[in-house]
C-alpha cells in the first residue's frame, strides 16, 4: 500500500504542476471569462498565485479517495495539510528570498511553486502512511478546505489591499485592478 501511495502523490507532483502552470493563464485565455476567475490567477500577485497549486491539488485529492481514500490513513487531514502547506510554503520562500534579493526572479519563482508542491505531496504521503490521527482532525480536515477556497473565491473580487494581493504588474488588486 505504502508504494501504491507514494506513487500517487509523486503523479500529484506532476498533475498539480501542469495544471496549475494551465491555470496560470486560462483567465486570459478564456477572453477574461469571470466563471474562470475564481480558480486561475486574474493578475500577478502572490495571492493569485497560490490559487495555481490549490485548485489541482484540491482536484488531485478528490481523484485520489476514489483510489484509497477510505482504506489509507488520515486521509482528510493529509491531504488538508499537503494542500495548506502548498500557499504557506510559496508564501515563506517567496518573501524571503525577495528580501534578501530586493526583487524578484521568474526562475526562482517558478522552482518555489515546484518545491511547493513536492512540500505538499510529501507530507500528505507521510501523513497518509503514518499511524491514524485523532478523529476530530480528518472531521475538520473538509471544513478547513472549504474556508480556503471561499476565501479564494472572495478575495479575487474583493482583496484586502495587502501587498500580498497587489498585482506586481499593474499595481491593481483582484480582477477589477
């Protein structure tokens, strides 16, 4: 079982990487369609893209319970934690090295949301094949996915006015600049 897992979360690696990169630009793709703007990025903050590994993860979890979520582990709490590890982990690499740079490198920015994802996926498979966890935990697993979501469902149309939110770009804040 151990192998059949970590062989799922490692094609999660490269699922959420190419979806996500898919969803980097679907929004312009789709004529700046508003039903897409909720799941890709609508501008060039940070914010926006976190949504880049959220959604395909959230994706990838759903495609893997219907594989073994019932029979492994701690399911709703690894994945839940795999998934929340993806924004927290871009979000410190990415702050951190442009402090220490002064600006930022798409290079760089691009290997922050791959070691996201590997972050990610390796800590729901350790998760996944570690001993159960407490039940009030994969309870409230789905109640903090969905809080994620919702918030980014509602800050792509009403963003705090946070630099995390501000559009490097244009300077502009969620779809409407």
């Amino acid at each position: 079982m151990k192998k059949s897992i970590f062989r799922w979360e490692l094609g999660g690696v490269a699922f959420i990487i190419v979806l996500g990169s898919v969803l980097h630009f679907a929004f312009e793709w789709s004529g700046r369609a508003i039903p897409i703007a909720p799941i890709a990025a609508v501008n060039e903050s940070v914010w926006e893209h976190l949504k880049l590994g959220f959604w395909p993860a959230l994706v990838y979890a759903g495609l893997e319970y219907s594989r073994f979520g019932k029979s492994a582990n701690n399911f709703p709490s690894a994945k839940t934690i795999g998934i929340y590890l993806i924004p927290i982990t871009i979000v410190a690499l990415y702050y951190a090295y442009e402090a220490i740079l002064g600006y930022g490198l798409l290079q760089v920015d691009i290997a922050i949301f791959v070691v996201a994802v590997v972050v990610g996926q390796l800590v729901s498979y350790k998760l996944l094949i570690a001993s159960p966890l407490p039940a009030r935990l994969n309870r409230f697993a789905p109640i903090a996915l969905a809080i994620l979501g919702i918030l980014f469902v509602l800050f792509t149309f009403y963003p705090p006015r946070l630099s995390l939110f501000r559009d490097s770009m244009t300077g502009g804040y969620g779809i409407v600049g």
